[in-house]
C-alpha cells in the first residue's frame, strides 16, 4: 500500500491534483478555528471546556463542520447548508416537471440544477447564520455556561456575523467544487470526511481520560468491527443479468453483449439518517418554544418530550429512529431509483433481462427485487445509526462515539470511492493501482 502511494506521487499529474486537494483540506481546517468577528474566543472555549453540547441537529451540524459550529468561527455552518440543498433539489425532482426535465436534457440541464443549489445553499446558510447567532446569543448553542460568546448586542455587529458565516458556506462550497474540478474525489464528500475525521483523537482522548484503558481498547474494537460490516455492506450489490439483441445498423452487426444492472444493499447511502436525525428534532425544538415561564407548571406533553425524546439512550427515542430510517431508506430509494425509467430505456437500446419480458413485467421484477434489497440495507442503516446509542447505555461513552453513526458511513463511503478513483487514474498510466 505504501509503495502504491509512493508510486502516485511520482506521477506528476496525479501528484499535482493530490497536492492541490491538500491544500484546500488545510485551508478548510484552519477556517475552522478562526472566530467570526464579535465573537469572544476565550469564553467560547471556557465554555467548551464546561458546557456540555446539544443533540439532535446541533450534533449533526457540528460533527459536519468539525467542530466549528460550536466554536462560532467563520466556517461554523461547514457544509451542511449544501447537503441540504442538494436534498431538496433532488427531491424538487418529483414535484416540479421542469426539474426533471432539466435532469434528463444531460450536462447542459444538469449545470443549471447545479446553480440552483448554488443559489438554494446560500439562502440556507443566510437562514442557518442567524439561527446559529439568536442560539449563541440566547445561551441555547452552549447550555450550562454563562459567559456570553457574543457580547455586542449591536444590529452592525449582528449583520457583520451573519454575512461572514453565509461567506463562510459559500467559500466552503467553491472549495469543494475545485477539488472536483482540479483535485481527486468528489470535493464536498472530502471535506465532510475531513471534518469528521478531525474529531476522532478528541473522540478517543475523551474516552480514554474518562473510562480509562479497558473501554478504549473495548471501543477500538468495536470500531474495527463495524467498519468491517460497513465496508462489508457498501460494497455489496445485485447485478440483474441484461441481454442486449443483434442489431443491424447500415452494414455493420451491433449489440449481443451481456452486463447487468447493479443494484447496492444500501442505495440511500447516509441520507436517511440525516433525515431521521432532522425529523426526530422537531418535537424537542417545538418543546423548547413551549417551556413553562417561571411559576408556571408544565404541559403534560412537554414533559413527555422532554423525558422521551431529547435523550438519545431513551428506548421509545431509539425505537423511533430505527423505525424512520427504514421508512426514509425506502422513502429515498423510490425516489431516486425509478423501475419503468430503467426498464424503458432498455428496451428503447434492445436490452432484455433474461426470462422476463421486455416493458412492464420487466420493470415489475425490478420493483420486486428492490423492494427485497432495500429492507436489509434499511435495517443495516438502522443498526449502524445507533451504536452510538447503544454504546452510551452500555458502556457509558458520550453521544460522540467516534464509530457509528453518520460518521463512520460517510469516512467507510467517502474513502472507499477515493481509492477507486486513484486507483483507476493509477491504472491508466499502467501502474497496478492501489488495490490488487
């Protein structure tokens, strides 16, 4: 493996664009410790240092920007605002005609979705900016700490923060399209990794200082187990055996191959959890608008959220996010896998899949095969998504439990598909590539 390294950076062209994705990576992760202006550095590290940090969404975000949510800097809403809108897009994809058209009229119609999502992630980070700045400024981002983290109340101060933040988003977003364009990888899903993977030696520093050597190793272990399963899994699919018939065009005979439709376990990728996770915060949002003035007694339904689902070790909460992960995998598969779309193109190029007729029977047996291997990769989604649960039950680790999750979805995924992509400009060049 070392030696399949060295060999890529002996390629110039391949060590220019390794070099140039590092460079971006670097400037990505230095953005992050740099406080936006009016905000007070010091006591926003007193108060990381006592507070304790919020879950559900909060989580979420600031696992995606690396921690930068929670420090306020000028990259705290990371990549969050585009992963949000690339969802929407695609999902808009359904609802409006238009969007579809534009998807099917190729690269010409796909560029201008791009834009929109551009024009989408900027107003969500707007949006996101000066939520973050009401939560900074209302303690709510930091519960447990006093210090204010943003001491001038002022309307210029105010603004000042709010565009940095929105420039922030929309420099992390041009920085991913580069390492796409001129880089290895796809830009956006790198950095992603690389903010979940900046947060894994204070992961396991905190684990080992506070549970000692015994739950360390016992979490190591773990961990290598489950990205066993998730490499395991990722790379798992059914290939539905296609047929293309003999055709004559002009003089020359074309068609008689064979290839086959892949189809993944786990086509939704980490959608559906982020969904879930989304989904399972709006009753502790919408509880945390109804809490009780002082004198004043609780509602019973209040109190119900808050005993059963703000607390991610509570078994109704993990009973629930099972439960909308399968409903999500299914939900996002139906979406973006359409049966009679597949099965009319290839009847359009003369493919056939062997005993089955070309058209409808055609896109009913895919229908039926990804209604079958959707249900493994849902419960495996489901089960992957709440180790870190179970892990705070059992051996009493924080909700950062650095192996489970989202994050170790993303890093096995993201990895994985730069490798390849390596690998295969390495084999380009003649050399045998990194994976043998």
């Amino acid at each position: 493996m070392l030696s399949a390294f060295g060999r890529a950076f002996r390629t110039p062209d391949l060590r220019r664009k390794l070099l140039f994705t590092l460079g971006i990576i670097t400037i990505f992760r230095l953005g992050a410790f740099i406080p936006s202006p009016g905000v007070n550095y010091q006591n926003v590290q007193q108060c990381l240092s006592t507070g304790q940090t919020q879950g559900g969404i909060y989580q979420l975000v600031n696992l995606f920007s690396g921690g930068a949510l929670l420090q306020v800097s000028i990259f705290a809403l990371g990549i969050m605002p585009y992963i949000t809108a690339s969802i929407i897009v695609q999902l808009l994809r359904v609802v409006i005609p238009r969007f579809q058209q534009l998807y099917e009229e190729g690269a010409s119609g796909q560029s201008k979705l791009t834009q929109y999502t551009r024009y989408l992630t900027i107003a969500l980070g707007l949006l996101n900016a000066t939520t973050l700045v009401s939560l900074a400024r209302s303690g709510q981002l930091l519960p447990g700490c006093n210090l204010p983290i943003i001491p001038d109340d002022s309307v210029i101060t105010t603004i000042l923060i709010i565009i940095t933040l929105t420039a922030g988003t929309g420099l992390i977003m041009w920085m991913g399209e580069l390492v796409t364009e001129k880089g290895v990888g796809n830009g956006m899903s790198l950095l992603i990794f690389t903010a979940i993977a900046a947060g894994f030696p204070t992961s396991l520093g905190a684990i080992w200082t506070a549970q000692g050597p015994g739950t360390f190793f016992l979490v190591l272990a773990i961990g290598l187990l489950t990205v066993a399963l998730v490499v395991f899994v990722e790379q798992s699919q059914r290939r539905i055996p296609v047929q293309y018939a003999k055709r004559m065009i002009g003089r020359r005979t074309v068609g008689g191959t064979s290839t086959y439709i892949p189809i993944k376990v786990n086509m939704a990728g980490v959608i559906p959890v982020i969904f879930a996770s989304s989904m399972l915060y709006l009753p502790a949002l919408i509880s945390q608008f109804n809490q009780p003035k002082a004198g004043e007694q609780m509602q019973p339904w209040v109190e119900w959220i808050n005993n059963n689902l703000t607390r991610g070790d509570h078994p109704i909460y993990m009973a629930l996010y099972f439960a909308m992960i399968v409903f999500f995998t299914y939900f996002y598969v139906a979406i973006t896998f359409n049966p009679e779309e597949v099965s009319d193109n290839m009847k359009k190029y003369g493919g056939f899949i062997p005993g089955i007729r070309a058209g409808k029977p055609t896109a009913d047996y895919l229908q039926y095969v990804l209604s079958r291997i959707t249900l493994p990769g849902a419960i495996y989604l489901g089960f992957v998504a709440l180790i870190p649960l179970v892990a705070l039950v059992l051996i009493n680790a924080n909700q950062n439990f650095p192996f489970g999750g989202t994050s170790i979805l993303i890093m096995v995924g993201v990895g994985l598909e730069t490798v390849k992509q390596i690998d295969a400009q390495l084999q380009q060049r003649h050399y045998e590539g990194l994976l043998r």
